[in-house]
C-alpha cells in the first residue's frame, strides 16, 4: 500500500486482521487514506465474503404506486399534497400490468414505494399485497415497504409495530426494507424531514420485523448537507443494530438527485460516492452482501466492485429518483460488459422461490 503512515499501517493491521475499526479510524480514512487504500482495505473485508472475482445483480422494478404524501420531505421531488393536482393512486390492474412487464423482461423483484397517503388504510395494503402473492405465487418476490411507510401505516391503523408486521405477514408479505432512511440522525430529521419518524422510532419499527420474523435491509442515502460524522453515526447506528439482531440482509447506499426539489444542491461525484462505498464495507464488517447503486450512478456504479460492493440492481423504473433526475437505461448489457471489463463474473441473484423466467433483456 502506498503512502503509509503509522495511522494507516496501524488500521490496515487491524482490518487485514479481522479486527474491527472505530468510528474515530473510519474519520480518519475518510479524510487521510488515498483512494488506493481505500481499494485495498474494502476489497480485504469483501473477500472475507465472497470471492474476489464474482459479483451478483437483480432484475428489479420499483412500483411507485402513489404519489400523494404528507410527509413533505424537502428533497423529494416525486410527492403530491392530498388534493393538489398530480396526485395518484394506481389501480390495482396498472399495478399487475407493471409486474408482469417486470416478468417479461427476465426480472423477479419488485419494490413497493409511495408516498405517505391518508386516503389509504392498511387494509389497502394487505388486500393488495395478498393478491399479488395469489397472482404470481412463487415466481415474483416484492418488498411490500419501506421502513418509512410501514411506521406511517402503523401510525395511522393504532397498531403497534409488531401487530402491524404481523398483518403484512398473514397478507404473504416477506420483505420490508430499511428504505426512507436517509441518513439516520436525529438532526438530519428535523432539519429535512420531521413529519416522517424520528431515529428510535426507525430503529424500533426494524426490531419490531426482525421480531415478527420478515426480512429487512439496511439502506443510506448521501450527498444532502449532512456532516462526515453524521453519515458515521448512520454507520455506526447501522452497525450496532446489526450486532444486536443480525436481521440486515444487505446495505445499500446510493446519492440524493437534487433536481426539481425545495432543497436542491449539487449532486455528490461517483469518487466521493465510491470511497463512501469502500468506507461501509470496511466500517459494516457484519454486513456480508454490500449493494452498489446502478439507479443513480449509472454504468459507474460498477467501479463500486473494486470499492468493497459484491452486488447491484438493475432497475427498469423508480419515478422517485427519476423525478429528481435519475435516468434509467433498460439495455442492461453495456452495464453488464462493464462489470466483465473491472475484472468481475456477474451472476443473476434470483430472489423469488420459483423463478422460471430467464432475462430476455441480458443476454
Ligand atoms: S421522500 Fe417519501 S415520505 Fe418524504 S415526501 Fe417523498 S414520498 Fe413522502
């Protein structure tokens, strides 16, 4: 490794030796290790997981089912006040129209995300959810929520976090995922969110699914106005819960498009987004399966193979993100040499039980 310093040798020590680093380290790579060290020491905890050469992707579709939210997050570009124009609810036919497009194109995952909308109760959601599993049975897997909308639901029905994660369970929901968490300090709340949830309820809500048996995830959103040491206390929070439930399948990380929203900003490099990248896997060692962001990084969130990630979708829509200037390509192909050319042998994850379907849009 280049450019040693008796910091860097001394967490490189520890990181080739499995032992983990603390935030103050993690503080210090962030502003001191080269890009090449970063490299280095992400990729050192990644082949503790997988093998160096391989890495995985999804074929996936989020489904934004509506729009209409109260929540007022200031960098959303995507949310329609109830009543103002623009708002919408898809029917349920427009919502199996888009899954069955999701099947045509080889994929087998679908996300569920809308906003938060009081005309909507909960049993919208079961009865919704209910019928897509009775539809396609094993050959389509969904994450029904994100974590954001489950508190929002659960808030709105009286229902604790646990009876209300049991509900979803008995409608054939299997997945909830730590999507809405921006990043997960109180101050980032109040300052661009603060009708959404506060920090404990978030983490209360993920203990509650990780009780009642669903599978979850943890996500992270950079490039807002938030500090270093807030996006290590979303790491560090992350972390801890972690050690505490091993309920997190996977970390995604991805950057906020400030397009079109009441915040604005510039949008965050793909060099400030990869070292974040390589700065999770090195921080998160009890996370195995860390997910570089094809939807806002385009073809180069592939780089984020060599900064510590082993897996990727491959998304066919998100209005949220393309709202806020996300562009999506559906020729999944050039993404795919991409990952070849870094060095690496992409293999299709299939998420639902009984995927018969092969991709028709890879070839
Ligand atoms: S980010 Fe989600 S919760 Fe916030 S305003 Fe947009 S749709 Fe609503």
């Amino acid at each position: 490794m280049s450019g040693r310093s008796p910091e860097i040798a001394g967490i490189a020590e520890k990181v080739r030796s499995g032992e983990r680093i603390q935030t103050d380290e993690a503080r210090w790579l962030w502003f001191n290790a080269t890009d090449d060290q970063m490299r280095t020491l992400s990729s050192t905890v990644r082949a503790r997981f997988h093998p160096r050469d391989r890495c995985t992707y999804l074929i996936m579709r989020i489904v934004n089912y509506t729009n209409v939210c109260v929540a007022q997050c200031d960098y959303c570009a995507f949310y329609r006040l109830p009543g103002q124009d623009g708002g919408y609810v898809l029917s349920r036919d427009a919502v199996f129209e888009k899954l069955d497009e999701l099947l045509q194109l080889g994929g087998d995952l679908a996300g569920f995300n809308g906003g938060f909308n009081p005309h909507l109760p909960l049993n919208y959601y079961c009865d919704l959810f209910a019928a897509i599993r009775e539809r396609y049975g094993e050959r389509l897997e969904f994450y029904a929520l994100t974590i954001a909308e489950f508190m929002y639901l659960a808030d709105h029905a009286k229902l604790d976090y646990l009876e209300a994660a049991q509900r979803f369970q008995n409608s054939g929901v299997r997945w909830i995922t730590g999507g809405g968490s921006e990043i997960l300090t109180e101050d980032f709340r109040r300052r661009h969110s603060k009708f959404k949830y506060t920090v404990t309820e978030y983490f209360e809500a993920q203990r509650a699914l990780v009780d009642a048996g669903l599978n979850t995830t943890a996500t992270m959103v950079i490039g807002f106005d938030e500090s270093i040491d807030e996006r290590l206390e979303h790491l560090e929070r992350t972390r801890q819960f972690q050690d505490e439930t091993g309920g997190l399948a996977s970390f995604l990380c991805w950057t906020y498009k400030p397009y079109f929203t009441q915040l604005g900003g510039i949008e965050v490099g793909t060099g400030e987004y990869l070292r974040h990248l390589a700065l999770s896997r090195i921080y998160l060692d009890n996370i195995s399966r860390i997910r570089t962001s094809v939807l806002t990084q385009n073809e180069r969130a592939l780089e984020g193979l060599l900064y510590g990630a082993d897996d990727f979708d491959l998304p066919i829509e998100d209005e949220v993100t393309q709202k806020a200037g996300a562009t999506i390509n559906r020729d999944f192909q050039p993404i795919l040499d991409y990952a070849r050319r870094l060095g690496f042998q992409p293999e299709y994850r299939h998420v639902a039980r009984g995927h018969a379907v092969e991709p028709v849009a890879v070839s």
